[in-house]
DNA sequence: AAGTTTTGCTTAAACGTTTAACTTAATTAT
DNA sequence: ATAATTAAGTTAAACGTTTAAGCAAAACTT
C-alpha cells in the first residue's frame, strides 16, 4: 500500500532529454525531424524510444508562444444550428485538419456585439487566420483586422467597400434564374421572400428576382421582407394576408433562404395549400428538412464543399504568404428542379 | 511618401510598459487587477491610458504557458451537422463563454480512430478540460484520458465500466413510456427501429421498449436493427420486407433517433403509407424537419439546454477541483404526444 | 602533419506572460 | 531620533518550446 502521487506532471521535451541522455535541443530536433540539422542515427533511435516510452505528447502552447503560429484557424458563422453553416463548418474542419490546422468555431447570432467579441476572443488566441461570415455592421470591425494583418477570407457574405479576399455564390444570377424558370413555367404572380437586410448578398439575391420579373408587366408589391429575429410571425402575417386577404393571390413564392422557406412551408401547410396545384415553391439552401415536406422541393443547392476548400485553400495561401494577391471567388450554385415548381396547368 | 513598415509587431505588455513608463510587473498586476498587490492610484491610471492607447492585447498563449491554464474547453461530438449535436454545441459554447471559457469542438464521426486523434489535439491544445459523446471502442482512450487527469465529463452516451462524470437521459424509461403510450393506444403490431450497436445508451431505449412489450403477447423478433453506415439502404429494405412482404404489417414504429426517424419517414412516403391510419409513429429528438411532415409527430424531446448547461456546470467545478466527487446525472426526457400516434381508431 | 571541412551535439537566448521575492521610500511607532 | 511597518514598485525566474550559434571530435585535403 503506497501513497500515489497525485498531480501527473505533464512529461516535457526536458524529461525525454534526461531519459535518452542526450539535450532538450536534441529531442526538437529529433521530434520535429529537421533533417538539416545533423543529429546521428543513434541518437535518432535513443529520442525516439524514449519519447515513445514517456508517452511524450508536445505542448502546443509553448511551440505556438515560440514560434508564433498555433496552427487555429477560426471560423464564424452567423449560426452554427443551422444546417448551411454547420454542414459548411464540417467540411472546413476536414480540410483545416488535412493540413495540419485546428479548428475554432464560433457563433455570431447575426449580432454585431457577439461578432466583435469573437474577433477579439481569435486575435487574443493568436488564430493564424479567419474564416468569416460576416454580419451586419462589422465593416469597421473587419478593417481593424485588416490593419492588424489578420488574415482571414469571407464566405457566403462580403462587404463592396471592404477589399478583401471573398468567395460568394452567383446570387444574383441564380435568382434570375429561378425567376426565369417560374416565369418559364407560367406562373403569373411570382412572390419573393427575402430578409429585411443591407446584407449584400442578400440583395442581389432580390435584385436578380426584380430583374427578372420586369419581363413581366405585373409590377405590384410583389416582395415579402422578412425581419430575422421574428421570422415565424412575420410570415404568418404576410402570408395570411397574401393567401386569405388579397384579391389575387401570389402562384408561385421564391424563398431566398433555408430559414424562410422551413417557415414559410410550415404556414402553408397551416393554410392547407397544395403545392404546387395552389402556388409552386422554390427554396434556398439545402436541408434535411425538404426531405420529409409532402411534395419534393424545387430548390438552389450551393456548392458546399466547393466554398469549404476553397476557404481553406485561400486562407492557408494568405496565412503562409502575406502579400498573396486578393481573389474573389465566385462559385456557382445549382438550380435542383422537382415536382413544387412544375409546369403550371390550367 | 514614405514607405510603411510592414511587419506590424503586436503590441506586447512589453510596449505598454515602456509607454507608460513602468515595470512590466506594475502592467500586469494593473491589467489583472491584482488589487492585493498594492498599486498606486496614478500608476493604474498611467498603465490603463497606455494600455488603451495602444491598443494592447494579452496573448492568451503566453499567458497560457504560465499559468497552465489555456480556458479552452473541448467537445467532441459524434456529428456536428446532425441538429441534436449542434444544438447542444450551441449551448455548451453559450454556457462556456459565460464563464470565460473558449469552446473547441471536435467532430469525430462515429469513428474511434478520429475520436482518438480529437482526444489527442485537445490534450496537446492543453484543453483545462473536455464535453464527450464517446463513439463504440473508446474506452481505453478515455482511461488513458484519466490516467493523465484531464478532466472530462461524458455525455448522451457512456461506458458503465467507466467511472465518470455522467450526463445523460432516462432512456429505458421514456422509450418504457413511449411503448406503452403505443400500446394504450391500441396499437398491436409496434416495431422498433434501433442502431445496430453496443453502445449503452442506445441498448436501454431497446431495452425499454422490449420489457414494455411483455406485456402484450406477441413475441415476434419486432425489432430493426440498422447498420449506422447505411441507414437508407438498411431501412429501405427492411421497411420493404415489413409493409410489402410480410403477412402481418406493423400498425406501429418507434424510430430510436433523428436521423432514423427521417430516413424511415421519407420511405414511408415512398411507400405511400399514411400516417397515423396506416401506421402511428413516434421519433426520437427533435429536429426541425419534423416540422415539415404532413402529420405533427409525436417525438421524445431531449433536455437540451439542461444537457448542455449541466455538463458545462459539472466540468467547471472537476477543473477546478480535481477530486470534485463523481457525479451521475439523469434528466428527464419528456414525450410531446402529437397526430402521429393518436389512438387507433378500428 | 597541418589545415580545412564535416559531423554531431550542446548552450543559451528568446517567445510574452505571471508572480514570488526583493528593494526602496514613506509612514508610523517607540 | 531610531526602529518597525507599510506602501509602491521592480527584478528575475519560470512556463515548454525552437533555433541560431558555438564547440569539439572526426574525417577529409593537400
């Protein structure tokens, strides 16, 4: 019966060193092999029994606090429960991982506040460099970084007057698009569902549907803007009046995001119109949820995985060169054409 | 004009020292305001003015390698992008700020190899501490974990051989409950569609529903077991065997998760089968694709802000007490009855 | 055989903090 | 007036690495 002793001091390049005989700067340059230097076969197989014996794992802190990179990347998403930023994050961990990098991720919540903490939280943590989905009124926050030689990439969001590296979609082409092919397909009274938002890309997304639709000579109110923090309500208001109220009710709803269109399906579900019989839908985004909706989505379908590697691709390019030239990627998303957007019939 | 410097040196404790013309002990003890160490009024004054000046920033690395302690807190979920995962990593990270912690999460896809190198990037991250969903044949890496005192606290899933801190749900008793609620209702032919597993969590929801059966006489093999790797291929078939094939079909089916319940619900729509006439169902979680099936669904509902706040709560208190007492916490899943399971009318 | 190069390894400084221990000056006690 | 105490600050070591520079011995040159 021994007495244990409690605190398991952490083994260090130090105890290696002391168990294979030989320096500390022995052990680094074994452990980390830098070939250049010239250490002795044997003494190669000396660091490395030990370390293996000790179970010696490096501390990432000390490497990082001396060399000055941690290998973090983070990464800020307006919100991680939702299926487009949690599937995106999922892909740029993999590829983070691949070479070498870790991780962070954070939630923004579309508030500026929490934006600017997370900025902070990753400059004070010593991120190499940023994957950022912006919110509103970051454009300031976004040029502090840029003087501090942060590097970081923007996905899904971007800002005209800040230049920086960005990858974004076709918005506005892919929405004149779906309004071309609801057009095409004779609907008459084409409705969008947008965010009430100065988000650039959000409204290319709306100015592409406008375009679009000036073929048409109908030229009503025909955009439902949506407030992001009262969704469900908003669109319950609007639509009963679009459905149950107006005269000439809307034939086809275009739903500029994943969010909208989970909640604008749930209403129409409540007001028990068939789709596409009573109005044809095409959403944005892809989720899980489509899936189990009655009748199988017309839908915009981003290049996920694309816009994940490329991130990481750029990041990783900025991070090793600073003075890397700017890119601006323009990925294209994909119209998925299924039963709720069909030719109409009458 | 003149030519800029172009490496922008961060501003060290170090700078804000030699502005404000003091030691860099005064600066940290002012900047941590260590009030116990007495300073005097201006110095503090001076100190902040400098500090604010330039803007100064602490590198949590250093400050990391000092005082061994990183305020990084690991989770290691088995999918990020499945909701009930990020739900929880949404809270847990909430819950972490709050206290001054940073959230690192790891997505380790059911697959023990990754699961090991997660395990092993925290540790060499020096994580104060880790959120685990364990995948199957992790146990020797979660000793290994106790060996090296790094505190951690499991959840959803755990290992009765395995002592530590435990979250989880009361999963025999509400999959007890789900069944009988089913058999209350009339149902006679009730099937459950489980994973094919040994981990014990999901052995109890079969457990439960198995001893909630005795009491109905049937004792036909009613239940499905389902490979993780092919949920529409394995489900697709065995629901083609149960409702096409057999002689006596079900008139029940208890999927035992999300993502079983969404791949056999788009079957059963495949299959053209109504529900609840055809056959009642009841899911497991919650997800917002539930929300757009045509039948409101009965579902169990998972505590997870509880799940969450607790096992940040519980780890917080083992970090900062390392012989804190074992705890084994159960909460309470809670059955929403809805549409899908209404008493059987025949 | 003397000089040069190569090989193999070690020494020590540095990264940016924290904090115990020390110093010095001012204040109080005797 | 001297000693003891307190207040306000500084010095320096340490955390665990990396890596430039140094050094001695061995191996080549000539």
């Amino acid at each position: 019966m021994h007495s244990e002793i409690d605190v398991v001091k952490r083994i260090s390049i130090k105890d290696v060193a002391l168990k294979a005989g030989v320096s500390i700067a022995s052990v680094s340059y074994v452990l980390n092999n830098k070939i250049d230097s010239r250490i002795g076969k044997d003494t190669i197989e000396k660091v490395k029994k030990a370390a293996e014996e000790l179970n010696y794992r490096p501390n990432n802190v000390a490497k990082s606090l001396k060399t000055q990179r941690t290998h973090i990347i983070g990464l800020i998403v307006a919100d991680i429960a939702n299926p487009y930023f949690s599937q995106i994050a999922r892909i740029i961990e993999d590829e983070a991982n691949k070479i070498g990098y870790t991780l962070l991720i954070g939630s923004s919540d579309e508030n500026a506040e929490k934006f600017e903490s997370l900025i902070n939280m990753f400059c004070d943590r010593q991120a190499d460099g940023l994957i950022i989905a912006p919110v509103e009124n970051t454009k300031a926050c976004l040029q502090k970084l840029q003087k501090q030689k942060m590097p970081f990439v923007l996905i899904d969001r971007h800002f005209p007057e800040i230049e920086a590296d960005t990858i974004q979609i076709n918005n506005y082409d892919i929405s004149y698009k779906v309004t071309e092919h609801l057009i095409n397909n004779s609907y008459k009274n084409i409705h969008l569902v947008a965010y009430k938002t100065h988000l650039e890309h959000l409204l290319q997304r709306t100015q592409g549907f406008k375009d679009a639709l000036k073929k048409q000579t109908s030229e009503k109110n025909n955009i439902l803007n949506i407030n992001k923090d009262d969704i469900d309500q908003d669109i319950n208001s609007g639509f009963e009046d679009l459905f149950k109220n107006s005269k000439i009710k809307p034939d086809a709803v275009f739903f500029t995001s994943n969010k909208l269109a989970v909640s604008g399906l749930k209403k129409l579900m409540k007001l028990g119109l068939n789709i596409p019989q009573d109005v044809a839908i095409v959403a944005f985004d892809e989720t899980e949820a489509y899936e189990l909706f009655a009748t199988p989505l017309t839908f915009v379908r981003q290049p996920l995985a694309a816009i994940g590697t490329t991130a990481v691709e750029i990041l990783h390019n900025k991070i090793t060169n600073q003075l890397a030239p700017l890119q601006h990627i323009v990925l294209n998303a994909e119209l998925h054409i299924d039963q709720s957007s069909q030719p109409k019939i009458n």
